[in-house]
C-alpha cells in the first residue's frame, strides 16, 4: 500500500496505486470491494454499539473492543449507498489506519458482509477508470479482476481524512459510468 | 584619630558583612567560587589599613593565605577552607566590635597565625559538608606527605538522606555508570569519537547533577573534575591520551564503589561504615592531564581499587582505635552513623563504629566491590508505555471478571464452591487492580522540595521573610498528575510570595510575626487529592478586587457578587491586582492559566481568605488521570458518565419548580439561584428521553463559576470509571471528554461538563 500521499494521485491513467497481494473482500450494498489484508486486524459480529451524539452519520458511534473503544465507520452511509436492516451476515471489520494526527488507530467498519481473502496479481490489478465529475475516485486505488466479477480496492487512510460523506454510488451502478 | 578610626571600623564592617553573604552562599565545589571572597577580604585588608590592631592584623593575612592557598590550586575554595572562613568571620566582627570600644581584642586562636595552620594544600579539594568539618581538628598540625596522597574516607549515607531518594539515585547511577563504561571503551580504540564523548559527558554530568542533589559533595567534586576533563575533550581543547582513558575508569570504578556500598547500606549491610578512596589522587591526575603533563607512570593506575593496600599512610591513624579524636588528617570525613538522625553534628570515627579497624581496611577489600549483590527491595526501570498497557489489561479483567459474575447462567447455578471461587477471583481481580494503579503512583514529595528552594529565592529576591512548611510530602499520586501540577503550584507560590506575603516591616506593623509562612499541604480527601497553598499574609482584599474587576471591566460596577464569586474574579483572564508588576508575577497572566491547568486534568481550585490574615488555595484533583469516579445516568436508552467531581447536587424537580422563560429555555430554583436548564436527551438526540421534567431528575452541575442543570432520565450508580480517548475521528464534537468502558461491557460516554456549562453562555445569554 503506497503511503497516503497529500496531494489527489490521478489514477486515471497509468499504473494502479493498488499493489499487488492479498486482499480481504466484501461487500457493501450488492458490491464487492477489497482492502488490503495487511490493514485488518480481525473481523467481529455486530456488537452492541454506543452512539455518539451529533456526528455524521456515516459515524456509528463506538465499540468496546476487549477494553479499547474504538469508533465504528459504515461505509454504506459514507459512500451514500442504500443501507438494508442488519442481517446474520453483518460484521466489523477492525482495520488499522492511519489516524490524522500521526500514527495508526483501529477503526471499526461495518459491512454487509466478508466474502474471502484474495490474491490480486499485478495482471488482476487495473488502473480506476475515469468515472466522471461526480464520483471522487481519490481513494480508489485501483480495480481488480476476479472470477467474473470486479473487486473495487480502496484506500481506507483516505477514506477516514475525508469528514463528510463521499458520492460512489456510480461504481455500484455501472450504467451510471461516463464512457 | 577617632573619628578616623570609627571610619575604619564602619568601612570594614560593610566589608565583613559582605563576606558573611558571600560565605552563607560560597559552593564548595563551584568553579572561581573563591574569586568573590579573594577579592572581599583584599578589600578587607585595604580598608583596615596599618591601622588595626594586631590580632586583627594577622586574622585577615592569616585568611588571605588560605584563600590565597586554595586558589593557587584549583581556584575553588574547599569545604574545610570555608569552614574556617565561617569561624574566622564572626571572630573579626567579634574583634572589630571590640576594637571600636577600646577592648582589647579576643585571643586569635593559634593555629591561625601559624603558616601550618592552613589546610594541607595537597589534599585536593575534599569539599566534605561545610558542617562536617570540625573547627578544632582542621588546624591539623601534621601536614600530609605531599608524594602518597592519602585516601579520602567517605561516609556513605547522608545522614540526612532519604531511603526512597536513595534507592533511585542508586538504580540511575548504575546505569549511568554503564553508560560511562560503554563510553569508555568506544574511546579506548577511538578517542574522539564525538558521540561517545558527548555520551560520557552527560552521563558525567547528569551523575554529577544527582550526587549534588543527595549532597555527596565528594563525589560531586569528582564527576565534576572528570566532566571537565571530557568537556575540553568534547571541545578539542584537549586530546584524550590512553593515560586518561584510565583515569576515567578509575574514577568510574571508584563511583561504581560508592553506589555498591552505598546501594549495600540502604539495604541494611554495614550500614554506618565508611569508605576510602582516592579521590585526591585521582583529581590531581585530571589536573595533571588537562595540563598536558603525563601523570607518573604509577599514580595514573595505581589509585585504581587496588591500591588500596599500599595507600594513606595516614588513613590507619583516624581508625585506630587508640588514636585520639584530633588526629584524623584534615580530609577525613568524619564517618556519621546512618541510622540515627545526628543532624549535622560530627563525629570522628569511633573505634565502636561499624568502619572495619584500619589493618583490616588496609588488608582486606572490603566486600562492596561493583558486583555486591543488592539485597532487599530494589528498583526496576520500566517503560510507562508497558504500565500503561499493563493498567489498561487490569482494567479489561476487572470487567471481565465482573461480566462473567454477573452471567445469568451463572447466577442460576447454586453452589458454595462455585460463589467460593467468583468471590476470590473478585478480590484477587481487585488487588490486582490496585496494585496495578500504585506502580503508576509517586509521592508528591519532589514536587513539594522544589518549592523550598523556589520559596527560597523569592524571599532572597523581594527581601521577605518566608518560612515553607510542607506537610503530607509523602501522598501518593499519578506521576503524569505530580507533573502536571508542577506549573499551576510554582505559579501559586510565587502569588502567594509575591502578593500574600508582606514585608517585614509590614508584617510586624500588622502585629504579625515578621517571617511570613507558607504552608502547602497534601492530604486525600473523598477520592481526591486536596493540596492546599496556605499563606498568612495579607489576604484577598474583595473591596479592591472588585474595583479592579469593573475598571477592567470582567464585572459591571452594579453586578452584585457574593464573597466567593468575588474572588473567583481573580481567575479571570487578564486580572491582577499587583499593584506592582515583578518580574515574578502580576503580569495578568497566571491565575486563569492555573485554572485552566487544573481543570484540564479534571480537578478544580478554591480560594477561601479573610483580608489581612492570609489566603488558602484548594486544590481538588484526582488521583490519576486514567480513573475518574463518575455518576452514571440513564437519559433514554442511553447511558452517559458525569464526573463526580463537577456533580454539586441532584434532585427530582417537583411540579412548579421549573419555569419557563420566553425565548431563552428552562430555569429551576436551586437555593434560591435560578439556574437554566440543559435537557440532556434532546440535546445529545437520544430518543424516548422524558419529556416533563417531574418525571426526570435534574443533577447540579458546575464548572468554575457556573453552573447548570442537567435533565435526565434516572442516576444508576456511582462507578469508578477508566478514561479512554476517544480518538480523532471525534476530535470536533465538543460534548464529550471521553469515553469509559461500562459493567456489562459497553462503552459509556464521559460527558464534558466544561462544554455543557459554557454552552449556556451561548445559548440563552444572561439567564442566570
């Protein structure tokens, strides 16, 4: 994983952000998207959650895991996407980003569900296609061919600097993609 | 004549009161230490002229010799050489008073006038506590052989010291001692290897800073001589040859000696006896090199630990048991028994001291050598991260331990054995909780000592007489609190030096007694730590803080303010009554910035005075900074942690209490004050909050000077709660402090009482 750069890279040309290797796999919404494995420290089941009054509201609230209290991030709300009632299948990703005053801190993500670890060769790996002005693809770092179907990778670091939400709801439509 | 002789007189007592200051303030082992008192008594010897008398006369030449002696040397003035200016000066005034009224002089005592009578040049400088060296044996009359420098016996333990101190000093001195052992071999193969030189002269340096701290003035002398060995070395004024790489380890080994003994003795062994070194020697040598001479091929090696057996002829003489008090040569410390609390007073080794007899000295190496075990409780350095993880795992088995007692399944099962166990798994968890808590804890002590010296030099410096008395130095508390109070108190000493304390003068015309008192006392109090700062001088004036509250314009000259809020206005940013600025306080800034510092760490601060009798400063903190007792309310589904410590009151609100006020909220009576109130579950927007406030319970709280009333659903409990940080992604969000991990395992958020009052400011304005 490249480091967090300050500046937007422009992925839509040249060689992917995205490097090679494993990556967890899941999905949001019907979607499947990937982060590196080496960012996860473990995968929980929906825990009782405390929510923190007048945040965002991609901003769950707070966990307690084994006596860290860790905030819990939903990715749906974040990226805008429909958001269907909890299932059995639900879970926390625990990651482990970098947190914006230095260092890294472990982040709580809900999604809809885990699918596997993958391993993307440089081959699977293709640059973020251009998708037009209404979709920020700065933390996209690239997208994966697997099987039949196509694994968006994204930079969790960049996700957590941005505060409010982030319009993606393109990706999971692919109609809506400019040609 | 007379008058020309009552000038002389006038002019050297201005003179000898000089001395006196200088004498009261002369370092032993200061650099140029003796260039103010050279030049005093030379001013001295000038204004009296040929016209004293001779007892006179020959008291100031005998002085200038052994200033003149010592400076020849090294340019310090030893401890022995200071003790005997200490004598000689009340003897001059003595003299000189009576010379102004035509008395004879009183006798000069022998061994002054005689040219023996100086110290022994030749002892290095010894620097023993000035009390230490006892006036009636300086004078010795035996010079020591100027060849075979004698070791240097040396009590071990300050009489004075403090165990728990010393313990630290010891566990720092080893390390640092390896620290200059590693140092010295990197420079064995390279001795300018700049890094190592810079290692070694901190380490020297920092070794020599403790050492002073303890008043091991001996050794202080050493690590200083060969800080400045390595310091011109550092500073390429000088070329570290093989001769001073060994001279650096032995005076390494003869400091690692001192730290085996001294660590031996606090742990009990041969407590009381003393050790010889040889130190004279050694400096000589540092002196020998710095001024490029090669120190003869022996004495370079030869003071190393083993020279003990041909060393100091004249060590046996003092240890003997024959031998009289009066012979110890002059550098002999007299050894203090340790155990006893003997104050300064001195006491030449006697033969029923535990210090081995001499032939045994000589003989047989004593057991201290570096690698004496340390017996006892000794002291591991830890990094506070691992505590801190450490405390932070206690804290998760402690929840643990109560989630799994509370198991409904468990609960169901009735057995003897099984509530056997969960009882002693619940102790244990709880000892371990504490014990956990205290590795974080240190007394407050140290804090407290740098006051003293503070207090010291504020009295010195606005010509004051303050007198601190420090009670309850022993009270333990968070490290990261002890430090944290360190400024705010520093600030409230001096306010109370600069501002409390009056003059002398003053004082006395008050019917005070002119030394004013300072006390700062520590004590728990209900889960906190209370330290107070007491002064008895003049007190807070609320007539003159409120005129200067309105010409500043903090309050409205029709704002009616009790006692207490008036003196709270002292916190107020940008209030100072000095009527002075000095450029120790008053310059506007300091009580808010105590305040804040205070608060900050989750305490608060009162201010109690009676005008012309004193103030007193409390401060209420909390014993740690990770554990906070909090009051757990339940507002909705919700469950939130308010810090006790902001908590005044809480109550059900009976009909009619709460009114309405158009546009600006809710208000309820409290004793008589109306106060707004903040409804916590729309606030916060927790749903299926209470809506009527009879149904709820309103608690008091209180931040500074302001208060509010929080509405909420239910109290729950009272729990001591372990703060966590909730981490940047809610760095914005103002409402809450932190959060805490509940009983049953949830997260609880901490409420910021802080934001929640000052809100109020905010929103409705002027409703108080």
């Amino acid at each position: 994983m490249p480091p967090s750069a300050p500046q937007p890279p422009s992925p839509h040309h040249g060689q992917p952000d995205a490097q090679p290797g494993k990556y967890l796999t899941f999905t949001l919404s019907g979607e499947s998207y990937g982060i590196p494995v080496l960012k996860v420290r473990e995968i929980i089941r929906l825990c009782p959650i405390t929510p923190v009054a007048n945040m965002p509201e991609h901003v769950k609230g707070v966990i307690n895991l084994r006596g860290k209290v860790i905030p819990l991030v939903d990715l749906r709300a974040k990226f805008c996407l429909p958001i269907s009632p909890d299932t059995d299948r639900n879970c926390i990703v625990v990651t482990q980003i970098a947190a914006a005053g230095g260092g890294t801190r472990l982040y709580g993500v809900i999604v809809d569900g885990v699918e596997e670890v993958a391993n993307f060769t440089a081959d699977d790996i293709e640059p973020t296609p251009d998708f037009g002005g209404t979709v920020d693809s700065m933390f996209i770092t690239g997208m994966a061919k697997s099987g039949s179907g196509v694994k968006t990778l994204i930079d969790l670091d960049k996700i957590s600097a941005v505060d409010g939400t982030i319009a993606i709801q393109a990706l999971g439509i692919p109609s809506h993609q400019a040609s | 004549m007379s008058t020309d002789r009552f000038e002389t007189i006038s002019r050297a007592g201005k003179v000898l009161q000089q001395i006196g200051l200088e004498l009261a303030f002369v370092d032993a082992v200061k650099e140029n230490g003796a260039d103010g008192i050279n030049e005093l008594v030379r001013q001295l010897a000038e204004a009296l002229g040929d016209r004293a008398p001779g007892p006179i006369a020959d008291a100031v030449a005998a002085a200038r010799r052994w200033i003149d002696q010592r400076v020849a040397v090294d340019n310090t003035l030893s401890g022995v050489t200071i003790a005997r200016l200490g004598e000689w000066h009340p003897w001059i005034d003595a003299a000189l008073t009576s010379w102004e009224h035509d008395l004879p002089c009183p006798p000069i005592p022998e061994d002054w006038s005689s040219p023996q009578g100086a110290p022994p040049a030749d002892t290095g400088p010894e620097a023993p506590p000035i009390a230490a060296a006892a006036p009636t044996k300086v004078g010795d009359p035996q010079p020591a052989p100027a060849s075979q420098l004698p070791e240097q016996t040396v009590e071990v333990l300050p009489a004075d010291a403090d165990a728990e101190m010393l313990q630290i000093f010891c566990a720092e001195a080893q390390d640092l001692l390896q620290d200059i052992e590693q140092g010295v071999l990197v420079l064995e193969v390279n001795p300018t290897d700049s890094p190592s030189l810079d290692s070694l002269f901190r380490a020297f340096h920092t070794f020599k800073g403790n050492v002073g701290v303890m008043k091991l003035l001996v050794l202080q002398q050493l690590a200083h001589e060969l800080e400045s060995m390595l310091d011109a070395a550092r500073r390429g004024k000088y070329r570290l040859v093989s001769a001073s790489i060994t001279v650096i380890l032995a005076g390494a080994d003869i400091l690692k000696r001192f730290v085996a003994e001294l660590a031996n003795q606090i742990a009990g062994v041969n407590t009381g006896r003393t050790v010889d070194l040889p130190i004279p020697q050694l400096i000589r040598d540092v002196h020998a090199l710095l001024d490029g001479a090669v120190p003869s091929p022996g004495a370079a090696t030869s003071p190393a630990p083993k020279a003990k057996t041909d060393a100091a002829p004249p060590a046996p003489a003092p240890i003997a048991p024959a031998a009289p008090p009066a012979v110890p040569s002059s550098d002999t410390v007299a050894a203090i028994e340790a155990g006893p609390r003997q104050g300064a007073t001195v006491t030449v080794v006697e033969p029923q001291a535990p210090a081995s007899p001499a032939p045994v000295v000589a003989k047989a190496p004593p057991a201290s050598p570096a690698a004496a075990p340390v017996i006892g409780s000794g002291i591991v350095r830890v990094d506070t991260l691992k505590l801190d993880s450490l405390i932070d795992l206690v804290g998760e088995l402690v929840i643990a331990q109560s989630m799994v007692v509370q198991t409904p399944e468990l609960k169901a099962i009735t057995s003897a054995h099984l509530s056997r166990s969960l009882g002693q798994l619940r102790s244990i968890t709880s000892d371990l909780q504490r014990t956990a808590m205290s590795l974080r804890m240190v007394p407050i002590r140290s804090t407290f000592q740098k006051m003293s010296r503070l207090v010291r030099d504020l009295a010195l410096q606005q010509g004051k007489e303050i007198v601190l008395e420090l009670e309850g130095e022993e009270t333990e508390l968070d490290r990261n609190i002890v430090e944290e109070l360190n400024d705010p108190l520093v600030h409230m000493i001096r306010n109370s030096a600069d501002h409390g304390i009056e003059v002398p003068a003053a004082r006395v015309a008050a019917g005070k007694p002119s030394a004013g008192t300072i006390t700062l006392r520590a004590f728990h109090q209900g889960g906190f730590i209370v330290i107070q700062i007491e002064d008895n001088g003049r007190g807070l004036s609320p007539a003159k803080i409120r005129a200067k509250a309105i010409e500043r314009g903090i309050i409205r000259a029709d704002d009616n303010l009790d006692e207490r809020e008036t003196f709270d206005l002292i916190f107020a940013a940008g209030f100072s009554t000095a009527e002075k600025v000095t450029d120790l306080s008053g310059r506007g800034v300091g009580m808010d910035v105590v305040r804040r510092n205070i608060e900050k760490m989750r305490g608060k601060i009162e201010i109690d005075s009676v005008e012309g009798r004193g103030t007193t400063f409390t401060l209420y903190v909390p014993l740690t900074l990770a554990i906070i007792e909090g009051l757990l309310v339940g507002v909705g589904d919700q469950r939130y942690v308010i810090p006790t410590l902001s908590v005044r009151e809480s109550f059900r609100p009976l009909p009619g209490m709460v009114t309405q006020v158009q546009g600006r909220g809710e208000v309820v009576s409290v004793r008589g004050r109306l106060t707004p109130i903040l409804r916590l579950g729309r606030h916060l927007n927790t749903p299926h909050t209470a809506t009527d406030p009879v149904e709820g319970i309103i608690v008091v709280v209180e931040a500074g000077q302001d208060s509010r009333c929080l509405l909420v659903d239910q109290l729950i409990g009272k729990q001591e709660v372990v703060i966590k940080n909730l981490g940047d992604m809610f760095r914005h969000q103002t409402e809450f402090a932190g959060a805490a991990i509940l009983g049953d395992g949830r997260v609880g958020l901490i409420l910021d009482i802080n934001a929640l009052v000052k809100l109020k400011s905010r929103s409705n304005g002027e409703a108080a």
